[in-house]
C-alpha cells in the first residue's frame, strides 16, 4: 500500500511521502488555527509546514517541483504561511496593535527584498557562465577568472532568503502568545536586516574584479590554446544529459590515440556528467562560437552520435568527418541514412558494413571501415570454469523501452521463470542478476517483474547461506569488506580534492586533472572490484544495482549469461562464452536469428525458458559445446579480428585518415593559387589579341 502510494506520489522514500502528506495538511490546520483562533495549534501547524517543506527541498523531492506549476511554488507557500499569521492576528483582536502594523511593514519590505535577491542571483549565475567552459585546458595563464561567491550564498538561495522570515513569524508568535510588543519587533528587525545583509553580501560579485571576463575574451584565450596545443583528431558529442554514456564510453580511447585528441561538447549537462579523462575538453554551446574556434590543425573528426548539431562542424571542409557510433547492435538506429553526411562510416567488423548494403541509405561500400571495439579490451575471453568453483551465470536483462514491444525485455514475460530454474538447477549454478538501470521507468509490469526476482534470488542466497554443502571464508570476507571500506575512502578522498564549486567559471579555471591521481583512481578502482568479488562467497546469489561493479566486470566473473537483444549481447560475445538469449516476442528460433546477427551463436530461449539447460550443460562441459565454433565465427563477424588489437586498428584509421585530409588541403591550396595565374594568363592573351 505504501509502496503504491509512493509511486503515484513520485517520491522516495516513506519519510519522503510522509513530509508530502504533512506539508499538504498543514496549510489548512494553519488556516483552521488563524481562524479559531488558537495561537499553540498555529505554532505547530508552521513549525510541521516549516520543516516538511525544508526536508522536502533538501531531497529535491518531485512533488516539491511540480508545485510550482499549479502555482503553489515556494514563494507562495511562504506568502500564505505569512498571511495567515496576520489573519491570526486579527482574530486575536490585535489588528489596532503595533505588531500587527510592523509584521505588515516587515513583509511588505520582505518582499520588496526578494526581487533584488533574485535578481542578483540570477545576475551572478549568469556572468559566470562560460561561453566555453574547458577541463584540462589552461586558460589560467591567459585571462583572470576571480573565485566563485561563497556556496552558502548561491546555492537553493531562494529557499534560505525565504527562510529568512521565521525570525519575524516566531517573534510574532510569541509577541501574541505573551502580550509583548518588544519580542516581536525583535523577530521583525532580525528578519529585515538578515534579508538587507543578504541583498549587499551579493552585490560585489556583480562588479569589478569578481566577474568573468567577457565573451569575447574568454573565446580568444581558448583559440590561443588551441594554437598552442594544435590539436589533430576531435571527438564531436551532442545530446541530452541522459546520453552522456555515449560520449563516456569512448575517454579511454581518446586518451589512446597517437594523435593529439580534443573533445568538443555541446551541451552544459554533458560536460556536468562527463567522467574524469586526461583528454582536453571544450564546451561550446554556442553555434556561432564554435564556428569561430580555431580548429585548423584538425584533421580527424569522429562523431558518435547523429544529431542536428553535427552540422556545425561538419560544414569545416579542412577536416575528414566519420561516424563511430555508440555501440553494436541490429537496431534501426545503426543504419541512419544520416550516415552518409560523413566521410567515412567505422564499424567493428564485417556485420557492420553489410547492415549498410543490406538498408541501402546510401553509405558507399568504399567509405566503411572496420575498426573494431576499442571499448570491449577489458573483457576477458574465457578459459572455462575455474578449478573449485560453480558455473556463475549472469541474467542481465534490458530496460522495456519507450514503445511497449514485448520483445524488447524479457524481465516481464520469462524473467521469473528464467531466475526460478536457474536457482534451482541441479548440478548447482551461481546467479547474478543486473537488471538495466532504467528498468521500471516506463512500464510498471516491468519494475513489478524486477522487484519480484530481486526476492526471489535474495531468498535462494539466503538459503545457500543456511546450506552446509557451501560452506564459506569467513575471515577472508572480512577482510575484503576491511579492504572495499579503506578502498572506498580513500576513493572518497581524492574524489573531495578534485571536486570544485560546481561553478563553471572556477570548474573551467581549475578543471585541469591531475594525471597521478587519475591513474591511482583507477587503480583504486580495479583493487576495489577485485575485492568486492571477494567480499562474499563465489557461491552466493547477487544481485548487482548501481553503477559498480560494471557489467564488464560482471561478464568476467560469469561464465555464461542470459540477456535479451541489445548492445550487451554483442559486448558479451567479445568473452566468447556461451550466452542465451530470450525470444520475448516468440517470433520463432529461425525468424529470431534471421533478424537479429548477435544471436546466431546463442542458445534461443522461449518465455518458458526453454532450452536453458543447453545453455548449462555447454558450462560445464566446454568440449561438447555444439555452438562454440558459431561463437568464435560469430565475433569475428561481429567485432573484427583478434589482431591486430582494436586499438591498433583505430589508431591505423585515424592515421590514413588524416593524411587523406592533409592531401586534400593541399591539393585545395594548390588548386587555389592556380586560379588566379590562369586568369592572368587569360587577361595577357586577351591584351595580346
């Protein structure tokens, strides 16, 4: 029942739902105590709305949120608070006292503060909003960029100046409550000259030396870097915050390039969810400004998404432009007809470019390279199960999609079934269930299903637990979890020294990423992933939320995997282990693996979660596993050739490339100045004539 409610609520958590309901009802209990009238139920009717709404906020509650838009935002919600009070006061018969006139003077001038508060507020934020904000660039050295104001003054400012006035509500609460004039002018001073001190704490940031430098300042010291650094191959990304994971997935690269990288943003939220990188980072949101970068030492420039934006570089003919992409699959999203704007078109392997001859968008044949998946060098290719250990198997089903199509996710239709047989199985296998972080958003039938096998494998590793015939280490448990808690300190640690503000202007200044700490992060982070591994027994259920362990990580302790159609099952077949996948939509196994390439080496599961057992016997006996030859076929087909390294094949690309668009400026150049000396000699015959 709570849970119901707090879905439909949109909030949290029970405390969360509860503050809501509080908050909600403490209006009318404000204005029944202002009418009756009684002075304590009016007391603690506001301190209840008082710290609901606090709480409220400081979860960043949705509720709160929508509020404002049937306007009952937070200004409001303080105005009818204050209201009220003087309609209490006139109740008491007090509305000839002087407090009654002071309490309305001190809201009237209370507001009157409001809209310079806001308006400095504002103001600030927006002066310190880069024209182009940058990480590991250093503009430092070339223009002045002043310190950020304090945090306390900015940050959720509109809710603290607001707050300002419970010094003059109590004092006037009490004045009332005690017959006592003096305490309410008090509450009254207080509130007035806190707000005053708040509007003159803010002015300085809005003058002088504690503002940014102007745009055009800004854009040259950048084009001054950019000259200094000459960068060669660019990284073009933009998209809503959500697909911030697209451009994340190719830093590593980036940072592996021969060639002198850039990353060019353009989007604000993009920049804010980017994870660390060495590599340079420029974002220009403008479209003017970024035709106005100096990127004449660029020769490659790789896209890995199609958007709109793409075109205000691709319009820059003195550098060769290649779609990447963003991951491997079947979908429609893998053929855009968008493509054949580029250059080139790079695949992982030969699945690729025959998808594109297949669609016939008008992608050349010529112009398809195949580079392999960079990304996917951390996936481990199998050498069967350890010596000592049960087979694990990983059920790591995708999210349901914004359409409704049965066949996106098995988690509605076959994961209980799926979960259920493998926790029974006989000999024993070891499950780990990482569902998609986006499961349940959509479709409730799907967050149900989740929650449902969630217990299910919590309740069979708790009976593994209580099993003799699995007994477990529990001194070296201990000593993992001692080691994840030091690990995760001191990850804490340096993840304090590198945070900023959240300032963009001080980020831009100080964004420059120490490249020690960087390695010892990510060497923090695989010690951490090593001994959450260890952290409980090699036979116990799990199930795996959150951002760590990587599904990556996942696949390397797995030795098989169940999953549906998607990105993860090409990843998968990188390892080369046996894998199934679900025919949700029961479209049948031939027509199944007709559609879909990523599945001609799987075993082809119905919503019965038949034939899982295949998929188990190949486990535990690799020699006799019918579909190891399709697997090791399948990859190469799908992801390229084992060597050379995919890195290598990229760096390889990037380098033709290159030099495919340097020949092309000089041949420009040189058909350039040709022109102007047929003219002449024309204009010499023409005089001679």
């Amino acid at each position: 029942m709570i849970s119901t409610a707090i879905r439909v609520a949109r909030v949290g958590s029970a405390a969360e739902l509860a503050a809501a309901v509080l908050m909600m009802l403490g209006f009318p209990a404000l204005m029944l105590a202002a009418l009756v009238p009684s002075i304590p139920a009016f007391a603690a009717a506001a301190a209840v709305t008082y710290l609901a709404d606090h709480y409220l906020h400081r979860k960043g509650s949705y509720l709160v949120n929508r509020l404002s838009k049937v306007r009952a935002g937070l200004s409001i919600r303080f105005l009818i608070r204050e209201l009220l009070l003087l309609l209490l006061l006139a109740r008491l018969s007090l509305a000839d006292n002087l407090v009654y006139y002071g309490a309305v003077a001190c809201f009237i001038a209370f507001y009157g503060l409001q809209a310079p508060h806001g308006a400095l507020v504002t103001l600030i934020r927006n002066r310190r909003r880069m024209p182009v904000a940058t990480r590991n660039v250093d503009l430092a050295s070339r223009i002045r960029i002043p310190d950020a104001p304090p945090r306390r003054l900015l940050h959720r400012s509109a809710e603290k100046m607001l707050h300002l006035d419970l010094a003059a509500v109590v004092g006037i609460i009490v004045s009332a409550w005690l017959e006592h004039s003096a305490i309410g002018f008090v509450g009254i001073g207080v509130t007035v000259g806190l707000g005053l001190l708040y509007v003159l704490a803010l002015m300085p940031y809005v003058r002088g030396r504690k503002v940014p430098p102007k745009a055009e300042l800004v854009l040259a010291a950048v084009d001054d870097w950019l000259r200094a650094y000459r960068p060669e191959t660019v990284l073009y990304f933009s998209g809503s915050k959500d697909s911030a994971y697209q451009v994340n997935m190719w830093l590593e690269t980036m940072e592996q390039l021969d060639s002198k990288p850039l990353i060019i943003l353009r989007e604000r939220a993009i920049l804010a969810n980017l994870a660390p990188t060495t590599v340079p980072v420029v974002c220009v949101p403008g479209g003017v400004h970024l035709m106005n970068l100096d990127l004449s030492t660029v020769r490659v420039a790789l896209y890995a998404a199609n958007v709109g934006k793409n075109i205000h570089l691709l319009r820059v003919p003195t550098m060769k432009h290649v779609f990447i992409g963003h991951g491997d699959s079947d979908k429609l999203a893998s053929v855009n007809p968008f493509s054949k704007a580029y250059d080139e078109v790079w695949t992982a392997g030969r699945a690729g470019r025959d998808r594109y001859a297949i669609a016939d968008v008008g992608v050349r044949d010529e112009d398809i390279v195949e580079v392999g998946r960079p990304q996917l060098a951390p996936i481990q290719t199998w050498q069967g199960v350890p010596e000592g250990r049960i087979p694990t198997v990983l059920y790591a089903p995708t999210w349901e999609g914004w359409d409704g199509n049965p066949g996106n996710t098995s988690i509605v239709l076959a994961g209980e079934t799926i979960v259920r047989k493998l926790v029974a199985a006989d000999p024993p296998v070891r499950v780990l269930y990482k569902p998609h972080p986006f499961t349940g958003t959509v479709n409730k039938e799907a967050g149900a299903a989740h929650q449902r096998i969630t217990a299910l494998v919590e309740k069979a590793a708790a009976e593994r637990a209580a099993d003799p015939r699995f007994p477990a280490d529990a001194a070296a448990q201990a000593a993992a979890k001692a080691e994840l808690t030091r690990i995760e300190a001191r990850l804490a640690e340096l993840s304090g020294k590198a945070g900023t503000s959240g300032d963009e202007a001080e980020a831009t200044r100080d964004g420059l990423l120490d490249p020690a700490r960087h390695e010892e992060v990510a060497r923090l982070r695989a010690e951490w992933n090593d001994a959450y591994w260890r952290s409980f027994p090699a036979h116990e259920h799990r199930v795996i939320t959150g951002a760590e362990p990587r599904l990556y990580d996942c696949f390397n302790v797995s030795d098989a995997m169940v999953s549906d159609i998607s990105s993860v099952v090409s990843d998968f077949i990188a390892s080369g282990k046996p894998y199934a996948v679900t025919d949700s939509a029961e479209l049948g196994v031939e027509e199944f693996k007709r559609q879909n390439t990523a599945v001609r080496a799987a075993t082809i599961l119905s919503n019965r979660a038949e034939p899982l057992g295949e998929l188990l016997d190949a486990v535990r006996d690799p020699s006799a596993d019918p579909l190891a030859a399709d697997r090791t076929e399948l990859k190469r087909y799908l992801l390229g050739p084992d060597e050379p390294t995919s890195i290598e094949q990229f760096n390889a690309a990037v380098a033709d490339l290159g030099i495919k668009a340097e020949t092309r400026n000089v041949g420009q150049e040189s058909r350039t100045a040709a022109v102007p000396a047929q003219r002449v000699a024309a204009a010499g015959d023409d005089v001679t004539a």
